[in-house]
C-alpha cells in the first residue's frame, strides 16, 4: 500500500468482510482506493477461485479501473469482473436469458432513431383502437424508459407505476406492445437489459444465487448515480446470501435525477444492508479557495448524510495568487467574446495546461464553442455517438452485423447505400434479395456473389468469403479489411478530401483498435464468438478521447468524473444555472437542491483557477446573477 494514503482511505482499501458505504467527495481519491482494495485482496487469495464484480457507469471508467486493477497483478483476468451495469447485464441474459425465453443471439439497439422506429411502428397499429390518440405531440420514448427504469413488465406493474394522465390506457397498450414486438424481434435497448435481469433473478432465484456466490466481493463505482431499477437488481442478486458490498459514493453529486438518481439510495443502502460509513472528505485536487466556496455552496443543501463533513483541502498551493476570478458583462455576446480572449490568454500563459468551458445548458456552450472554433482555438465539444461515421469503418462494422444476422434486410440496406455512395462499389440491392431466396434468405452469401472482383484485391476477396461469409475467423477478416479500406482511401484522388477521410479513418479505427484491446484483457479474441463481439461493440460509445491539447467545452453533465487546469464555468445567471424549472420550484425543493449539486461539481472540476460568468441579459431577457454566487462568496 502506499504511505501516502491518509487513515480514512487505507481504512477503505484494508476493508474485508460486510456491507461499506465509502462517502468519497470530489479529488479525494476514490478511485485509487477502490482499485488498490481489488488489486489487495487478488493478491492475497491468490490461491482461491471466487471472482471479484466491479460496476460503474460508463465503459471509459470501466477500462480505467480494469487496467488500474491488473497493472502488476498477474493472470486474474478470470477472477474479475470490470464493467457498467449493462454490460454485465449483457453476459447474465447471454449465459441464462432463455430461463425467460430469450435467445442469446438477441440484438441491442443503441440509437434512439432505432427505438422511435419501432415505437412509430407500434402506434400505427394503435390508430386502429383509437385514431384520435396525438402520439406526434407526446415524446413516447421517454414514456417507455419510464417505465422501463421502474422495472414494469405485467400489467399490473404497469398500472401501479402510471403517473395520473387520462392518456393511461393508451401508455399502457403502447408500452405492452412494444415490449412485445422489441422481444419478437429478439432485440432489447439498454433499460430493458436492467429490467429483464432483474426479472431473471426474481423469478429464477437460483440463477441470483449463482452469481452472489461467484463473486465473493461486489464493487458499485458512483452509487449515487443508480437509479431505482439498477438498486433492486443489485438486491436481486444479493438477497440475503451476499453482503460483501462496497459501494462509493457522493450524495453532492447526484446530478442525473432525470435517469433515476437520488440522493436518498445512499441512505437506503445503508439502512438495509446495515452498511459502515467511512468518509473520504480530503480534497486533493483543488487550490483552497475554491474549496472554500464549494463547502459554502454546498452546505445550503439539506438532503445530505446526516455527519457529512465538509471538503478539506489537501493540496499545497504554490503561490498567493488568487484562484476564483468571478465577472459579469452586458449580454452573452459580450460574455462569450470575453470568454474566447480568456482562453487566448490562458493557452499563451500556459500553453500545457488544460482547459474547460462549462455552462448548465447546450444552448450557451454552443455560442461559445463557436465564438471559438471562428479565433482557431483548437477546441472539442463531445458528444455521444453511437454508430461510426466514416464509410470504409461503418462498412466493415455493418458486415459483421449482416454475418451475423444473415437474414436482416435493414442491416442490408444500409451496407449496400455506404457501397453505393460512399465508396464506389455498384451493387443492385434488389437483385441480392431475390438471389438470397435460394440460400434460405442468406444475404451476405448472396452479397458475396456480387463482390466478386469488385474489391481488385485477390487476397482480401479470399478473406471476405472464408473469413467472414464462411466464418472462418472473423478478426482475421477485420484485420484484412482495415488494411483493404487503408489502400482505397489512399487511391482518392482529391487529395483534400483524402487527407479528411484518413483522419476521420484513423480516429474512428483507433475507437476499433481500444475497444478490442479492452476486450482481449477478459476473452481470447480466438475463442470469442462473432455474436458476443457485436453485442459487446454494440454497448459502447464510438467517439474518440479529446485531444489534450484542445479547449473541451462541455455540459455540466459530461464534465462530472473529469479534471481539468482551468475551469470557465459560463451562464451564472438566474435561470441559467439554477435553471428557470428550479426557481419556479422554491428555494428550498429538490430541484434546486440538484442545480446546486451541479454547480458544485463544476467548480471541482479545477485544479488551479476558476472563472465563473455571467450576462444582464440573455437571449434578450433580463437576468440576475446566479443565487449561487451570493452562497458560495457569503462571509
């Protein structure tokens, strides 16, 4: 263990037996202690079978805490577990679904576009109950998550959690049918992975039991983010034959009370699993001023553990200078063409350090990232994607999703539009189709009929019909088309185009290249199966990690878990941050108590300076600085 641990965190690494609650605020250094506590008790069962099951909440996190973990750990890839919870899911329903009829070939959409096709396909049909139903002027897919996050699969689960509306037997029927046809066609979305494991072992305890056994020890990353159908999984699983439970968490940064969080799950797992409460209250982050402000900020909330302690600052500052530099301006133009020459500024001073541009909402942080991409600021604004971009990488992804769904005709088409626009391959889809009625609806067999010498490249053609068509060896034909799709950008012409296809190539295959090397650390890619490769890729965000050196902007949101030189938090104005929703809402509601938990997490962001903004005046509209300011500079 290292000397630099202070009590309260060798306390948490050295913790064995029974139920934890590790109460770790903002820089404290959670995620050292969690992993350092995995990596010790490896180490010293070296000789045992049992596994050890770590959750979090996002596949980078999940790949961070696993490297940490197996860094100077030898050959305990088998006895761990480091995922989100819907990967895990994912490996539960794949080993023991068809215990609820679910085959393990099942698909995962991952788009919303996916998932509002299938729900316009259910209220096509419920137009012939009632035609007078506005389904346009509902947002049914946050209707269906609803009661997805509420774990409803009978009517009567149904009919217990429907808010009041006079739309409820119209939600129901919606909500039914698209269970029923999600199901028919064997494809689940994220929610569901949650709801139909918890369902698993609910209903096949014996199944729960396996797993509370196996994994001897059960680790939840960022508690306080689960919502209430990932809560009663865990206590599914767990019942009464587990309670090795570590969880770490923070009740200042319950910020996603739209999915689900709450605050109060910190204190229900403590009373129900009779949990110990070990505080990691030493910040080691932040200069002490900003500390200060946070703790004063913060305090004003009254939804908090009841002996919480306030943040300690830990870290030495090296200087007197001031840390928080708080201003306010005419109208967001003015505050946003400040905010470009700030950043001019810092990166002259600082040309090394990093910098983040926060604000409440999408709105604002728009105007600024664009303020700042028109002065050539190198900056990223990032976003989710969940499907890749650049044709020659889409291409290879929708052939392993066709090779392994050979009769789906969406997957078809979409790889036969990418050949035909994109990377100038003419294939006659139709012709494919009635082709493939003579192989048993094989259409990728029927595809390769038509490729034949249309790739000019012998061996790559070889590849693409052993390899994948005949399912010889999938990562091999991976491997071949990379370095096919390589030699056709490199014969594109206009060399503009060509230099921007190779760029968007190489970040998008580096996605690829991350993903596989995560996945080769738990599974031999040799032995994997080319399903549970795509129900794994299927699971994560394709979008590449910023480049250092660029100015992120992002949502409060997206900076949680993050770190960052200088913090530009934007918008410090009444209904802005806190929101127009929270005020209207009273100074003392739930609301508002989780707008101040987001400025608190924006300001822990920073590890040298503060900025914080705000404008008289946004969009036109009259503004007064954020009530924040006033708490968290109060004497």
């Amino acid at each position: 263990m290292k000397k630099e641990y202070t009590e309260a965190q060798k306390k948490a690494i050295n913790w064995n037996e029974g139920s934890v609650v590790v109460l770790a605020g903002p820089g404290s250094g959670k995620t050292a202690v969690l992993t350092d506590r995995i990596k010790r008790i490896l180490n010293e069962s070296k000789k045992e079978s049992f596994r050890i099951l770590a959750l979090t909440f996002t596949n980078k996190a999940a790949q961070e805490m696993s490297e940490r973990i197996l860094e100077g750990v030898n050959n305990v890839e088998h006895r761990l577990y480091v995922g989100t919870f819907h990967s895990f899911c994912l490996e539960v329903l794949r080993n023991h679904g068809s215990y609820i009829g679910l085959k393990s070939n099942f698909d995962i959409y991952n788009s919303d576009d996916d998932l509002n096709e299938v729900i316009d396909d259910v209220c096509d049909k419920y137009r012939d109950i009632d035609p007078t139903f506005p389904a346009k002027e509902f947002k049914l897919l946050n209707m269906i998550r609803f009661f997805e996050r509420r774990l409803c699969y009978t009517e009567e689960e149904i009919i217990n959690a429907m808010p009041q509306t006079k739309y409820s037997e119209a939600y129901k029927w919606i909500y039914q049918e698209y269970l029923k046809t999600m199901l028919g066609r064997c494809t689940l979305d994220f929610d569901l992975l949650i709801l139909l494991t918890h369902r698993l072992f609910i209903y096949k305890p014996a199944i729960a039991r396996i797993y509370s056994k196996t994994y001897r020890y059960i680790n939840i990353d960022e508690f306080q983010d689960t919502n209430y159908g990932q809560y009663m999984l865990l206590t599914s699983m767990c019942r009464n034959t587990n309670n090795n439970i570590f969880i770490v968490a923070d009740d200042d940064q319950v910020i996603y009370g739209w999915n689900g969080a709450d605050h109060k799950r910190i204190a229900k797992f403590k009373n129900e699993y009779k949990a110990e409460l070990i505080q990691l209250n030493q910040n080691f982050r932040c200069p002490k001023d900003v500390i200060q402000v946070a703790n004063n900020l913060i305090a004003h909330n009254s939804g908090r553990e009841s002996t919480k302690k306030p943040l300690e600052a830990m870290k030495i500052d090296i200087d007197d200078n001031q840390h928080i530099f708080c201003k306010g301006f005419s109208d967001e133009n003015s505050e946003i063409n400040a905010i470009t020459q700030l950043i001019k500024k810092i990166k002259k001073e600082n040309p090394d350090d990093t910098i983040c541009v926060l604000a409440r909402t999408n709105r604002l942080l728009e105007l600024a990232f664009q303020s700042a991409k028109k002065e050539h600021i190198k900056c990223e604004k990032t976003k989710r994607k969940n499907d890749f971009e650049t044709p020659y990488i889409l291409w290879i992804f929708l052939l392993l999703k066709l090779a392994n769904h050979r009769t789906d005709r969406k997957i078809f088409l979409q790889l036969i539009n990418i050949m035909n626009e994109e990377m100038g391959l003419p294939i006659n889809g139709d012709e494919v189709i009635l082709e493939s009625d003579v192989m048993d609806g094989d259409l990728l067999k029927a595809l390769r009929l038509k490729c034949c010498q249309k790739f000019n490249d012998e061996e790559f053609e070889k590849s693409f019909s052993l390899n994948l068509v005949e399912g010889k060896d999938f990562i091999r034909f991976i491997e071949d088309a990379f370095k096919w799709s390589e030699e056709q950008i490199s014969n594109i012409k206009n060399t503009a185009c060509k230099e921007q296809m190779f760029e968007n190539y190489k970040i998008e295959k580096k996605v690829w290249t991350d993903f596989q090397r995560h996945l080769n650390s738990y599974n031999d890619l040799k032995e994997i199966l080319l399903l549970t490769y795509i129900q794994e890729f299927s699971m994560i965000s394709k979008e590449d990690e910023p480049q250092k050196d660029a100015v992120q902007f992002l949502t409060i949101h997206a900076s949680k878990g993050k770190e960052f030189d200088h913090v530009i938090l934007i918008g410090m104005a009444n209904d802005e941050l806190p929101s127009f929703q929270s005020l209207q809402k009273g100074i003392n509601s739930t609301e508002m108590e989780e707008e101040r938990r987001n400025c608190f997490v924006a300001i822990t962001r920073t590890k040298k300076s503060l900025y914080l903004t705000y404008s008289e005046k946004y969009f036109g509209w009259k503004k007064q600085p954020s009530i924040f300011l006033n708490e968290m500079f109060e004497k």
